[in-house]
C-alpha cells in the first residue's frame, strides 16, 4: 500500500468536491476500482474521466478534512473557471503533474493544456491585466529572434513563473527582463495560489478511512490465498465434471469410434463369407476331379487285359456307382453352398444402413440431399416425408434406394459433408436389388 499517493488523491478529491460525504464516496470508489498499491497517475486519468460526468454538490462546510481550510483562491478558481481548468490548475498547482502527461489523461494536446492552465489562473489571480506603453505592443507578439512585446509576456507569464514554459519561451522572457518589473505583484500571487495548494495538510480522518479500506481487504486476501491452496484441487473437479458431462450428452465426435468399430466389423465379416465360399468351390473342384480320373482310369483297364463279361459289368457297375456318388457329393455340397450363400445373402440384405453428416450450409446441403435422393430413384421409407426437420439444426431421411446406385449416393453424400454410416441388421425385408438408409444432417459448429 502507497500511502502517499493515497494522500494525494484524498486532496484532489476533496478540492474537486467540496462536500465532504461526496469526496468520500468518490474516494472509495477510485480506491476499490484500482486497489490500493495503485500510482496517484493511475487514480488521476480514472478521476478525470469520473469528474467530467460527476458534477461537485454544493456544501456549507468546505474543506474541514484539512488542517488549513481556508482556500480563498481555490474557491474563487471554482466559481469562475471551467471543469477542465479546475482539473489543470488542481493536478499541476497541488500536485505538479507533468503538462505531457495530464495531456493524455485528457485526450488533448499539450498546447491546449497551457493554454488552459494560463487561462484559469488570468480568471483567479486580481488585476491579471496589460498595460500597453505605445501602439507597436499591439502589432506583433514578436518583433525579433529575442525582442518580445508585453503581450507575448502576459500570455506565457504563468507558466513561466511556475517552472513549466518551454526553453524557447523562458529564454525570450529573460531576455526582457526590463519588462518583468511590471509583473511583481502578478508573480507573487501565482506563487501564493500554488502555495495554497500544494501545502494542503490532511487530517486524521484520512488514516480511518485507509485502515477501513485495508480491512475491508483483508477477506479477500485471506479468500485468494485459499483459493491458490486448493487450485490444484478445483483444476481436478474441473476435469472431472467436464469428463463426465461429455460421457452422459455423448458428442458426436465420441461417438465415431463405434461407427468405425461397425464398420470394421461389417468389412470383416464380409471378407469371411467371401473366403468360405473360395474354399467351397475349391473342395468341389477337387472332388470332381479325383472322381472322374477314378472312372476313367476304371474304364480303361479292360481294354489292356482280357476279361469276361462277368467281370466287366462290375466294373461299369461300379462306374454308374461312383458317378451317382460324385453327383450326389456334388448336389450336396453345391445345395450345402447354395444354402449358406443364401443366408449370408439375408443377413447383408436384410439391415439397413444408419449414417450421420456433419454440414455447415445446413439448409442449403438438406435440399440437395433431398433432390440426389430422388434423382437415383430413391423414395420415402418411414411415415415422415425425406427431409423432415427434426429440430432447428437436424433434418432426416428415411429411404429405399437401388443397390447398384450405393456407391454413387455415398460419393455425392460426401460431397456436402463429414459423412459416418453403419450397416444394421434389421428383420425388415426388402424387395430384391434395393437398400434401406436412414440419415442424419447436422449443422456444422
């Protein structure tokens, strides 16, 4: 904590506000905003800007917080200045804030600002006022590199005599130090009006007032410090309940891995079927083969050795034998074959197809969905017409399609968004050479 600086925002707030209970509350306020380590520049820009919009209420009892209240050139500077001189004359006389800086807090250049600084103490200082010796006062401010006219003199005599012309300017003026005689008085009552201000003593009603603002505080010293011991353990709790709000509402980018773990599944399961059926057709092959060199070569042996006709005909016997047995086996495994094509034809056939997309241009991708349904010749499956509006941000379809038209409807379907699809089985059966879809569009975050 700055006392110091807190001292001198107590003064400028009390000379802004002249009553007591307003300069207070003023106080508090500017204290609670910054905190209390804040620099008197920092309170300074917040209380111009609080001063402008603020106007002072009038009181009877002025200035009893100081130790010296009686400011009769500050009450005078009051009455008869305006709100942006009462603030320069109060920051540079009471408080010797630098010209450049006040310029910023008040958004204006530093030109203006002595300009208005000269101005306001003209208004306080009595008998601030040129006597002209000749007519050629009244032609020119300069005359020369040094020569200056008494005009020049009275416009820049303020800031001279408070340490804060420019070079340029001081140098001119003592240069023409014949004329300065004439504005001993002035000078002297410059000098005592920044006396006025600048020895402001306080009272002790300002100690309370800080130690109230400490104590007030210290609550919140004390609360911050528990919160950084338990930050870890709140950054925990954190983690944990946005955990568990993402398992329960389940977000569409969860939910993607089981889509690709179906996926997965189907592609595998495919890939057996496939695989039975070239080993089926293998085992047929080879079965044939050994069967008909069996009867060939059993035809043949009669031809290189004599035999009876007794001893053929169980040689064809056992020909017509064999080939009802290959044709049998044969019938057999084809109708074995035949049956369990038949089934994995079911269970592929039988399903439907459940996808979800992602899409930023919602509306404008819903009706073309809608329209590349229709153009391959798919229709509505369900009771609600292809693309009923689900909510605000989700339409659906629900439809048949022509199988042979699957990979192109996929193809389009990714075209106008982050597509994700599953293959179901369902009992529902479908007509020969179609397929069953139901999607979802989302909109795009």
């Amino acid at each position: 904590m700055q006392i110091e600086e807190l001292k001198k925002l107590w003064i400028s707030c009390h000379l802004l506000y002249q009553n007591s209970s307003q300069a207070r509350d003023v106080f508090h306020t500017l204290v609670a905003k910054e905190g209390l380590s804040s620099d008197f520049l920092t309170f300074l820009k917040k209380l111009y800007f609080y001063f402008k919009k603020n106007d002072p209420v009038k009181s009877a009892s002025l200035y009893f917080e100081f130790a010296k209240n009686e400011l009769i050139l500050w009450n005078k500077a009051l009455q008869k200045c305006t709100s942006d001189e009462v603030f320069i004359l109060m920051s540079v006389l009471a408080h010797d804030v630098n010209l450049i800086y006040l310029s910023e807090v008040m958004s204006v250049s530093e030109t203006r600002i002595r300009y208005l600084l000269n101005q306001g103490i003209r208004k306080v200082i009595k008998n601030y006022n040129i006597n002209f010796d000749s007519k050629k006062d009244l032609k020119l401010r300069e005359y020369g590199q040094n020569d200056v006219t008494n005009l020049f003199i009275h416009e820049h005599f303020a800031e001279y005599c408070l340490n804060l012309s420019t070079d340029e300017v001081k140098r001119k003026i003592d240069n023409s130090s014949k004329e300065l005689s004439r504005y001993d008085q002035i000078k002297n009552d410059i000098l005592s009006f920044q006396n006025e201000l600048s020895s402001l003593k306080i009272g002790d009603i300002f100690y309370e007032e800080v130690q109230i603002l400490e104590s007030s505080r210290l609550p919140q010293k004390k609360k911050s410090a528990q919160i950084s011991r338990h930050k870890d353990k709140i950054i925990i709790i954190v983690v944990l309940l946005i955990f568990t709000v993402l398992m329960v509402i389940r977000p569409s980018f969860l939910k993607l891995d089981n889509i690709n773990d179906n996926r997965k599944k189907i592609i595998l399961d495919e890939v057996a079927l496939k695989k039975n059926e070239i080993v089926r057709t293998d085992l047929i092959t080879n079965d044939l083969d050994e069967t008909v060199s069996k009867v060939v070569q059993a035809e043949a042996n009669p031809n290189k050795q004599e035999t009876s006709l007794s001893e053929v005909k169980p040689v064809v016997s056992t020909s017509q034998t064999t080939s009802m047995q290959i044709s049998k086996s044969v019938s057999s495994v084809v109708s074995q074959d035949v049956r369990i094509n038949t089934k994995a034809e079911a269970k592929v056939i039988n399903g439907v197809y459940k996808g979800e997309m992602t899409a930023q241009d919602w509306e404008i991708v819903s009706k073309l969905i809608k329209d590349k349904i229709v153009e391959i010749g798919g229709t509505k499956a369900g009771e609600v017409e292809l693309g009923w509006i689900k909510n605000k941000k989700t339409s659906y379809y629900h439809f048949v399609f022509p199988a042979d038209k699957f990979d192109t409807l996929i193809t389009q379907f990714k075209k106008y968004g982050n597509l994700n699809y599953r293959f179901e089985p369902h009992p529902r059966k479908l007509p020969d050479g179609q397929k069953r879809f139901i999607l979802e569009v989302h909109q795009g975050e």
